[in-house]
C-alpha cells in the first residue's frame, strides 16, 4: 500500500513536538535552520539526534563543519523559528545575539537550552540524514517552551 503524501503530513504532523534551530559554523560564517526532527538519543555515550533533508544548503554545510548545536526555543522564540525556516531569507543571524562553548557553533542567547555537538555519524534515510551528535556541552533554563502542533504554534 502507498503512503500519500497528505496523510503522512497530517499523521505526523498530529504529534507535538518542541521547536529548535540548529546552528552551525564554517569558514567563520554561522548558519541555522528550524528543526523539529530531533531527538535523544543515548546518555552513555551522549548522543543526540536531528535529521535533515538532503536537499537543503544545511545539509551540505553540516556534512562540512562537523559541528552543531541544538538550540530548545522558549516561548517567545517563534519569531526566530520563523526567520530560520524562511528559505528566502539568507540573513537569518541578524539582531541574534549568539555565543559559543566548545565546538564553535553559535548558541543563541535567551534560548531554553542549548546541546553543543559534534558529528559522530552521518546516516543516510530515505530523502533526509540521520546526523547523529555526540554532546560536548549542554545546559539549560526553566522557561515555557515553543511547541509544534499541525503547522501550528500553540503558545
Ligand atoms: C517547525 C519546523 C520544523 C522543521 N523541521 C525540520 C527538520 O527537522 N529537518 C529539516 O531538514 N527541515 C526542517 N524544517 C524546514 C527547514 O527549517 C527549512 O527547509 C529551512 O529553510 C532550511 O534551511 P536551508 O535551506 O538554509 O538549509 C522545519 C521547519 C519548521 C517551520
């Protein structure tokens, strides 16, 4: 049987996710994109997970850079998943105020946490990679979250 492309969407869609940008560095230039495919992973190693669609220019500066960090956005961050998921718009750092930890990638400032990695694996699936990252440094805040929900932000 045939999976529609409708149904998919609608069905997955139907689970509630967080919101994140994964950020990442290369040749001193950041780039992020909004990501809701992430996951856990394993606490000993610490991995975590992210898939990325292979068509994306993410997706080719990630395989590059080797580095990423997860940034957990609060609830007052959904302007920046916005502006980190608008393909058009190639400036998407300006007016961010971002820093780094270990790996260089920008941690974005005033988000709710933070997961500072490196590639570990790269795995391919279907028309995404599955990057898998082990975890160098993380931390973060007690603030509400943004959620995902049918294409919708619920705040
Ligand atoms: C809420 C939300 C979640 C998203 N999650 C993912 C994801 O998990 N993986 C992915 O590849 N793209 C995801 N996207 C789409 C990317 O953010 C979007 O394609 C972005 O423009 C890619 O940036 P780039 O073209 O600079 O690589 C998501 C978009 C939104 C709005």
């Amino acid at each position: 049987m045939t999976v529609s492309r409708n149904k998919f969407k609608k069905t997955l869609g139907s689970f509630v996710t967080g919101v994140t940008i994964v950020t990442t560095c290369l040749d001193n230039k950041r780039h992020g994109l909004t990501v809701n495919a992430f996951s856990s992973l394993s606490m000993d190693p610490p991995l975590v997970l992210i898939c990325i669609d292979k068509k994306t220019e993410s997706n080719r500066i990630l395989k590059q850079s080797k580095i990423f960090a997860i940034n957990i956005l609060d609830k007052k961050q959904k302007n920046l998943s916005k502006i980190f998921s608008d393909p058009n718009n190639k400036n998407r750092f300006y007016g961010v105020k971002t820093t780094t930890k270990i790996t260089g990638s920008p941690i974005i400032v005033n988000s709710l946490g933070y997961i500072d990695c490196t590639v570990e694996k790269i795995i391919p699936a279907g028309d995404h990679n599955i990057f898998i990252g082990k975890i160098k440094t993380l931390n973060s805040k007690n603030l509400d979250p943004l959620i995902y929900h049918r294409g919708n932000y619920l705040v």
